[in-house]
C-alpha cells in the first residue's frame, strides 16, 4: 500500500509511480536516496524542498509537509564505527523530526544539527533556505559539531561529515578548509612553508604556501552511505 507522498508523486507524474521519484530527484538536484528517505518516512524534507515540490505539485506548501509523517527513527552512531547505511532505523529513542530547531532542545541529551546546501563562511550565519533537513542525534556522537554538510568530492557514496567549527588548523586532522578554489574537506599535513591536503576520496595530494589555505572546521565524524 501507498503512502500519502507517494500517491502524491503517482498523481504528478502522470498515475504512473515507476520513475516518478528519480524524476523529482533530478528537478530538485538532490539524491535518489535522499527521495527514497522521504518517501518511506525515515526522513523528512525541509521547508525549502518542500516549497519547490508545492510548486512542482501545484500544492499550498503546507500541504506538501502533510505528506510525510512527522517523526521517524535514525540509527543510533556508534562512538568508533560509523553506520552502514544512512537508511537503517534502528533505535526509536533516537528521534528525527525535519522541523526540530535547536533551540527546542532544552537540556537533552540529543542534539539537532542542519545538513547544510553549502558551506557556511562564518557560521552561525546560515540562511534557512541552505538547511537541507535538520538531524536531531546523540549528544555524544555529535561531539560538538554544529552542522552537517556533503563531501563534494564522493558525491558517488553521498558521505557527509558533522563539523565542528575550528579558527586553526590542526595537523594530521581531517578538516573542512577553504583554499582559493573553494572548500574542501581533506587530511592537515602541515610542515615548515606550506600545508599539504590530503582529500578523503584518494586523490592527489595538493600542497599550499602556508597562508592559502584557512581552517572551517574539524571534521569530527563521518556518515558513510554504503548503499
């Protein structure tokens, strides 16, 4: 049987379910699975898809939020071992809602964090339209970091990283950096006249006068989508 959204997406794509979420996927360049997600409730859209799915729909864009249920589970991040998949739910006391705003938190022990459309210049200054979804995880797997965002550089495996805001650079860490030709999440090596990146997804090391290349933040866990 059907849910709501998936009726929803039969209806737009002419009665005919089959494509109909690849179709959606590439209007609004984002993932497949980030669609399959959506469509089995294990995750929500955020305010701004879901004003261009209104659009897309011919819907009032509330109307659209009332196709997804309002809460699903997410799997709870082991401390040393990412999950294998972004897809498995596993705990319910780990909740996820796309609406939770951190400032509804209180003093839990869960925190929610924006996966972000791009990286932000100088966080906490993000607009609402690059909040892709917002994640609601244990405190102590986020470990301290204040927002999500993708690895450009394997849009293959959609991996992501939580990041945690850092003014300088860390040798031997993994960070999210920003070089003259933009962000770039990759290994410090630093040595005496100029910092050595290594990227996550195995390419060549790129080397810079010690001044070009600036700290983001440290990348303090990394989500691996497997499937």
């Amino acid at each position: 049987m059907i849910n709501k959204f998936e009726k929803q997406l039969e209806k737009w794509n002419g009665g005919v379910l089959r494509g109909a979420q690849a179709k959606l996927a590439r209007l609004l360049r984002v993932s497949t699975a980030t669609v399959a997600l959506w469509a089995t409730g294990k995750r929500r859209p955020s305010k701004g898809y879901a004003a261009q799915m209104a659009q897309l729909f011919g819907l009032d864009a509330y109307d659209v939020m009332r196709l997804f249920a309002p809460t699903t589970t997410y799997p709870d991040l082991q401390p040393r071992h990412a999950p294998l998949s972004l897809r498995d739910a596993q705990s319910p006391e780990n909740t996820y809602s796309a609406d939770n705003k951190p400032e509804e938190e209180g003093a839990s022990n869960s925190v929610s964090l924006p996966l972000l459309a791009r990286v932000p210049d100088d966080y906490p200054a993000y607009d609402e339209s690059d909040v892709v979804e917002w994640w609601t995880l244990p405190r102590r797997a986020a470990r301290g970091a204040k927002y999500l965002v993708r690895d450009a550089q394997t849009p293959q495996r959609d991996d992501l990283y939580l990041i945690k805001p850092a003014g300088e650079l860390i040798d031997g860490a993994v960070m999210l950096v920003r070089t003259g030709g933009g962000h770039l999440i990759a290994r410090v090596r630093q040595e005496r006249e100029s910092v050595v990146l290594l990227p996550q997804d195995g390419g060549r090391p790129q080397a810079f006068p010690a001044g070009g290349v600036q700290a983001v933040g440290a990348a303090v866990r990394k989500i691996t989508d497997a499937e």
